[in-house]
C-alpha cells in the first residue's frame, strides 16, 4: 500500500523549470535537446521507423526526466548541479535548460541521470506540479516517478495486427534503474563568465539496440513490473545519448 | 448634462468605498497548487458573487435556466440526462460534464476548445442550444437588478458590470469547488482507516498495468488533463479534438475526465452512451474498437481490452466509489444561494 507523505515535503520540492523563469548567471551553459532515430531528426506520429527486432514502428510520445548534471573539469574535479529537467517531445520549452554560474575552467565531459536518483525519486520527491504528477509512478510497493515514457505503435509482421508498445521506465521491486550517462563533449569548453551553447542528441533507436535487441513482442506492453525489461534498457540507455556541437556565443 | 446625470445617479454616491476581503483558498497539501490568474485574485466578494450567477437563470434568454440546471449539486455538478436542454428545447450531442476540482484543469470542455475558466463560462450564456442569450442583454438585465450593481461593485470596483466581471466571478466560485475528503483521501493520503480486501485488488488493478487506469486517470486529481482517444470507436460521429486542432490525429480525442465522484456522475463519456460504471469497466475489459488514433496505452486492443474476471471487475468497480467525497455534494458553501 503506497501512503503518500506529502505533507511538509514541500519544503523539499526541487526547482524545476522555473529555474528557467529568471535571468542566468554569468558562466552559463545553454543545452538544447534533439531527439533522433537512427540518426534522422524524430518526428512523431508521422514517420515509420524499422526496429532492430524487425519491427516497423512510430513514436507518439517521449517524455522523460534528467537531473544530477555534473560538468567534468580538466583538472579532474566536477561541478555539480541539482538541476532536474522534464522533457517532452512536442513541447519546445522543455527542449531546452540551462546551468549558470560555473566556475571558470575547462570542461571535456558531462554526465548526468537517465531518471532521478533513490533520493528524489520517492513519493512527493518533485514539487507537486501538474507535470510531476502525471509522471508519478503509483505501483503499490513502488515508488517515485516514471524516468521515461516512450509509447508508439509497431506493426507485429506475422500479424499484420497494429500493437501498442510503451517503453516505462523506472524503479521496481527495489531496483532504482536509473541510467548514469557520461558523454564526452566534442572539444572543450573554455568557461570564463560566459555562454556556450551545447546541442545533446538522444536517439531513441539506441534503446532498442546496443548491448539487446529491445523486441517489443518479446516483452509487451506492460512492463513496468518487469525488472528483466528494465535490466535490458538500462544497459541500452547508457549510449543513447551524445553531444554533437558545442558553440561560444 | 453629465454632471447632472451622475448626480442623478443614487448608485454611485452610496456606494461605499471599494475594499474587498481576500479569500483564501484552504485545501489538503496533496493537492496540487493552485494558480490563480494574476487579473482574477480571488475575493469573498467575488466568490459569493459567482456562487448567485451560478444559480441565478438571469443568464439566460428567458430567465429559465441557470448554469446549475445542467450542473446539479447531488450529481457532483453535472446532468443526469446524456444530453442537456437548452431554454428552448434543443438538446446537444454532449453529455454536461462534472464540476469538481476543475481550478485544476488547464483545459475545458470534451474538446479542450476552452483555456480557463474565465473564457469557458462565456460560452454557455451565448450558446444557442444552452442559454441563448447575448452578452450584451445579460449585462444590461444584470445592471438594472436591484440587487447585483452593489454586488459587483463589491467585488471588482468598477462602475460598470461587464461581461469579463461575469464570467471572473463565476470562475471565482468554480475554483473553491475543491474536492479532498473522499474515502480514498482518507485511507491513502491522510492514513486514515484502510480499504476493503476488494477496494485494495481494485486499486492495485487501477494503479498497476493490470488495469492501466492510471496513466490516463493517474495522480491525486484521476485525470492527466490531457486528450485521448480510448478506443469507443471506430468512426467517429464527433471527432472531438481534432475540431479544435484540425489535426487528423486529434480524430477522436477527448479529455480526460476526473473521476473523482465519479458513482454520481451517470450517464458516461462524452455523449453519455454507458449509464452504469459497469458499462465503463466492460468496456476497458472487453469492448476496445481499433481506429487509428486509438492511444497508444489501451492494452490489448486486438482482444477488446485488458480481460478482467467478474472478480475484479467488482473490486475495480469498489475502488472507483471509493472517490465518492459525500461532503463535497453536500458542502453548504457551494448549494444555491437563494434557497437559504
């Protein structure tokens, strides 16, 4: 039985896009976000894709959670942010964030979270926005929210029959199966109280290949108390996303 | 001349000085915030202004029909009829939808054509199978009754009445139709009591991808406020969003309802074709019809549905009464203020 406790976690609630809302300060990185499919811009609902299990499919909904950013320093400390941003394909103000005031340097790496880490992803762990909510993953004895959804239809070949397939993801029988991504940037970044701009690339196909084939018949639709399919796109997720530019503005 | 004219006027000169009171909106902190429109503060003035307009049929063409003669109090505020009838007969080819915690909903109407409460209520006055009135004739019977030119100075200080004070004051009221204190409130969020055996297999199918209820009708307000198309059809007689968007893949989307009180609220969907909730969960189980814009969380289409065993169908159909919140039908500030 899942009993919320909101009450006086408010106090907790973490800034999410509001942050945006104010102007940032000097020493700022500006991310945009593209999603990809097997290298092509992502179109939803539009464009048929062919899986690696050799199914044709489309995407009709991503949305999804980032957070723990930290920025690699050359001299081989970090900058840390808390900064947790939502993500929705088809909405372009969530397509992109910023992270300001960092320390003069030079960073060669990102990482950051695929999800929310075991200490944000608990019941109430975001502020309780119309968008947390809708995220919230109410599993009885699970807890926090879904890190991603991304929901579409393929075409199951042997029956011509259209299927659904929903690729959530997040924690289960406790396993938290959030994804630690590291991703070099293509060349440094020289911050002195400046602003660089840094196009990220997700593409989706890398969920459904690389260590596993992802097969949608294989696993169905229903898999959020699946931990064997949440071991399978968590290995998948750690390469699914890259930097293709980086620019000084 | 002017000056004579304002002298003429009793209305101005014992109006007292405009100073309304700030209404604070109490609800349970698992709600979620509540974001009130900058140009629409709420006040008691304008609260208790709304809650008359609401009930009072002055805003229709004939004086017959109020707001609250669709959206009726004992049904969670809305009809019991699949279609309501407008003043002069005419009935429409949508069921009135539920009132309640709607402060919440970015979105209204079955087609999402209307953004806030404000611009919403403008319609209903105007529309020829509802109210029939113009706006025009509601303010000028508004400002030659006796009583509402006080009420609205009271309440937004201006010396006229105006259509956008109507339909701000009507939001006022709608805002405070707050409901928290359902037996699921109390079992699940406040720790209070516990569900039967079959209430809790109910809510484990609701929540779980047994029953998939959540992802559409998830979270703390039973609905993701959003548009889809949970497969009723397969032509689609009213193609519901996509008459706001003109997008063909908006063909048959239609919002989400809330289902909070949900046993009070018969007929269902958007043109009320299931009179019972066991029609509803029928449907979900067994009655799924493919079309293209069909969601992509509807399970097992191919099938007709999710399959439930006439066990679970019951227990699903104890947890979703268990959103019923007696208090909020029987709430003294939100029942028709002139029968007092």
């Amino acid at each position: 039985m899942k009993m919320k406790k909101l009450l006086g976690l408010s106090v907790l609630a973490i800034l999410l896009i509001t942050a945006c809302k104010e102007d940032p300060e000097p020493g700022t990185i500006n991310f945009n976000i593209t999603h990809k499919v097997d290298g092509q811009t992502m179109e939803l609902n539009n464009m048929i894709y062919m899986s690696p299990a050799g199914h044709p499919f489309d995407v009709k909904r991503l949305k999804y959670y980032l957070s723990n950013f930290s920025l690699h320093n050359t001299n081989g400390t970090t900058f840390d942010t808390e900064v947790i941003h939502y993500c929705e394909e088809g909405i372009d103000e969530t397509k992109s964030f910023y992270i300001d005031r960092i320390p003069s340097g030079t960073y060669d790496k990102l990482s950051f979270v695929y999800g929310l880490d075991e200490d944000t992803n608990v019941d109430g762990g975001l502020e309780n926005t119309l968008t947390n909510i809708n995220m919230e993953w109410p599993i009885p004895g699970d807890q926090g929210y879904h890190y991603m959804k991304f929901e579409g239809t393929y075409d199951s070949l042997s029956t011509g029959v259209i299927l659904n397939y929903n690729l959530h993801t997040g924690a289960t029988q406790g396993n938290q199966n959030f994804v630690e991504i590291t991703v070099d940037l293509p060349s440094d970044i020289t911050i002195d109280k400046n602003t660089w701009e840094v196009d990220m690339v997700m593409d989706m196909m890398e969920w459904l290949q690389n260590p596993n084939v992802y097969d949608f018949a294989e696993f169905g639709q229903a898999i959020m108390m699946n931990q064997t399919a949440q071991e399978v796109l968590k290995a998948n997720g750690v390469d699914v996303w890259s930097v293709e530019k980086v620019v000084q503005e | 001349m002017a000056s004579s004219c304002e002298d003429d006027d009793p209305m101005i000169i014992d109006r007292p000085d405009y100073d309304p009171t700030p209404y604070s909106l109490d609800y349970p902190s698992y709600l979620p915030i509540m974001e009130i429109p900058e140009d629409n503060p709420m006040t008691e003035e304008g609260v208790s202004l709304g809650r008359m307009l609401f009930y009072d049929p002055i805003l229709s063409a004939d004086s017959t029909l109020s707001c609250a003669g669709c959206h009726k109090m004992e049904y969670s505020f809305t009809d019991e009829r699949q279609f309501s009838v407008g003043i002069d007969g005419s009935v429409g080819t949508r069921q009135a939808m539920h009132i309640v915690n709607i402060g919440w909903m970015p979105d209204l109407f079955w087609d999402g054509r209307s953004q806030g409460l404000e611009a919403q209520a403008l319609e209903p006055v105007i529309n020829p199978i509802e109210m029939m009135d113009t706006w025009p004739n509601v303010v000028n019977k508004l400002s030659n009754h006796d009583d509402y030119p006080d009420l609205f100075w009271a309440a937004f200080g201006e010396d006229q009445i105006t259509k956008e004070q109507v339909v701000k004051a009507i939001a006022q009221f709608e805002r405070t139709m707050i409901s928290g204190d359902s037996r699921y409130d109390l079992i699940v969020e406040r720790n209070e009591g516990f569900f039967t055996d079959a209430e809790l297999e109910g809510f484990e199918i609701f929540n779980t991808e047994r029953g998939d209820c959540f992802h559409c009708h998830g979270g703390i307000l039973f609905t993701d406020n959003l548009f889809h198309n949970n497969g009723l059809d397969s032509v689609f007689p009213d193609i519901g969003l996509e008459e706001v968007t003109g997008d063909p893949l908006d063909r048959g989307l239609f919002k989400t309802p809330g289902l909070r009180n949900i046993e009070l609220t018969a007929p269902y969907m958007h043109d009320g074709r299931f009179e019972t909730l066991e029609e509803v969960i029928d449907h979900y189980s067994e009655g799924l019809v493919y079309s293209e814009t069909i969601d992509p969380l509807m399970k097992q289409i191919a099938q007709g549905g999710i399959q439930l065993t006439d066990q679970e169908k019951a227990s699903l159909l104890a947890f979703l009464k268990t959103l019923t919140d007696t208090s909020f039908i029987n709430n003294p500030a939100f029942k028709n203020p002139f029968e007092d």
